[in-house]
C-alpha cells in the first residue's frame, strides 16, 4: 500500500487528526478521550522560539497517520521530540519507518549539534511499546501517572509560622512565579526554562483556573513554591482535573510546603464537586516527589516509558 505525506493544513486538518487518534484508541483500548482544543494548542500556537514540524501521511485521501516534532530553543537541550500515530489498519506496512525517517531527518535540519530523537509511550499503549524499540531506540526514562480519590479523608499539613498558601494575583505576579519555577525544576532531568510569555499563554488557555494556580510564601513575602491546578474538559464533556505542577525553592524543602500545597488544592478540587484528581512524577525525580504523593494518597495508574537514540548526521 503506497502512503503519500504531506505538509499540514492548519485548522482544517484538525477534523481529521481528531478522527484518528479516536480510531486508535477504540481499537488499542485507551481510555483517553480526545481532547481538539489541546491539540489545537499544540499544533497552531506560535512556538516561542522552539522548532516545530508537522507531518501527515495518507492513503486514496484517508488520513493513515500524524507525526509532530519538537526542538527546543537553542540555549537548552537539542533533544528532538517526536510524537506519531498510525491508523490501525496501516501498522503492517513501513509506514512507521517512514515516519522514524522523517523525524530524524527533520529533526536533524532543525536540531544543534548532536541531537537525539525522543519518543514516549505508555504501558497500556501495546501496539507502540512493541514497535518503538525495533527502530534502536533504548529506555532513557520513566513517569508515572498517579491518581487521589477525593472521597477519601483529606490531609491536613501545617505550614512553618510566618508561611502562607494563596492563589496567584494576577499578571503582575507571573515574572515571579516563572522565576520559582525555573529555580524549582533547574535541577530536575532535562528541565527546559519556561519564560513569562509562556507562562501568560497558559493562563489563557481553557484548562487554567486562577483560584487553583496557588502559591507558598514566605514570611518575607518571596514566592518558595508553587502548585498548579488545571481543568481539563474533553471532546466527550467530561472534565479531568489535574495537578499539573508542584514545586518549591531548594532552600524551603523538606518544610512540608509541597504536602501544604497539594493539600490545599485537594480541598479546593472536591469543593468544586470533583472525587478524584491525577498528576504524573518523573520516576526518579531528584526530590523524591513519588514518596510524597504516595504519603498523601495517590496511587499509580500507568507508566509512560520514554525512549531515545541518537539522530545520525550524514
């Protein structure tokens, strides 16, 4: 069967795309919904100085697959990321060579010196965990998806005197919550600085939610943490609350201020009606943030391997 790729449309292939991440999810069973506003984000936003390529490939005019490639800026990592699907009925064929090749080559043309080319996938996603390690490409890492009821008790965790726990104020404030990010996560794998721009663009998004996106200070008033709520509502109706980020200063940890934070975020989630509430951790993060989700009573739903190889220069 002979697929033809080519270049992206914009708004008007977003039908499409949406179609088929629905149609590998009903045959790989995956339970989770499409999201088009997300993907609308990810592919037509402007990309704030990170490379993007989009590729599509079909067949008699029926889309078979979708490819996107990520490059950060310059001045961080040149990892090139890169995330496919393949319609069921076209995963026999070399469809995902020519997918691995485009990526490489792509990735190549946009990447610094010596970039390496990274997929992820989860372990519930069969069909890719099986496929991607035939291509040479060797585990580099792991996260976890964790899930809370909020049925269950909620915690409490007393902050040191002088602490407190509030939402963010507004837009004056997001320089300084960017600046306790980037500290929070210098030390952590691959961390990529975010910029105020960034920033300001999520918090127009759909998913943000101002009186969830809190903040811990210190008695002198400076920012040592934060924990970033979000909402996200799906194709279907349904609305997925999440912890999107936690973190706090190198020099306030082990204060309790996470376990504060989330604590926090808790109570407000159930008391907009919600029971349960996800976030995912890098399995070997630095702070051991896995413990203090299971202390606080998350479990585990689902493990996301990623993969990696080096891109050869020709």
């Amino acid at each position: 069967m002979t697929h033809t790729m080519r270049t992206f449309r914009g708004e008007r292939d977003l039908g499409p795309i949406v179609s088929l991440v629905g149609a590998c999810q009903a045959v790989d069973q995956l339970d989770r919904p499409v999201r088009s506003q997300q993907l609308r984000e990810e592919l037509l936003e402007p990309t704030l100085g990170w490379g993007r390529d989009i590729g599509l490939w079909q067949t008699d005019g029926d889309l078979m697959a979708f490819a996107t490639i990520w490059v950060p800026p310059p001045t961080e990592i040149q990892d090139v990321y890169l995330w496919f699907i393949v319609h069921p009925s076209a995963r026999d064929g070399n469809l995902v060579d020519q997918i691995i090749d485009w990526g490489e080559r792509r990735g190549s043309d946009l990447a610094g010196e010596n970039p390496t080319l990274t997929v992820s996938a989860g372990d519930d996603d069969r069909w890719q965990v099986r496929v991607i390690p035939r291509f040479g490409f060797a585990v580099e890492r792991y996260f976890l998806r964790m899930r809370r009821s909020l049925d269950e008790p909620l915690p409490y965790v007393e902050l040191p005197d002088g602490y407190q726990i509030r939402p963010l104020v507004g837009p004056e404030e997001t320089a300084a919550w960017v600046d306790i990010y980037n500290h929070a996560f210098g030390d952590h794998w691959e961390h990529i600085a975010s910029t105020v721009e960034e920033r300001r663009i999520e918090q127009g998004r759909d998913t943000y939610r101002a009186h969830l996106d809190l903040v811990a200070v210190a008695p002198d008033g400076t920012f040592v943490g934060f924990c970033a709520g979000t909402v996200a509502r799906q194709d279907n109706g349904r609305l997925d609350p999440w912890i999107g980020l936690v973190g706090t200063h190198a020099n306030h940890r082990r204060k309790g201020i996470a376990r504060a934070m989330i604590a926090t975020a808790f109570a407000l989630f159930r008391a907009d009606g919600f029971t349960n509430v996800q976030l995912s951790v890098d399995a070997d993060s630095p702070t051991s943030a896995g413990s203090v989700y299971d202390a606080l009573g998350f479990v585990v739903t689902r493990r996301i391997t990623v993969y990696r190889r080096p891109i050869p220069r020709p």
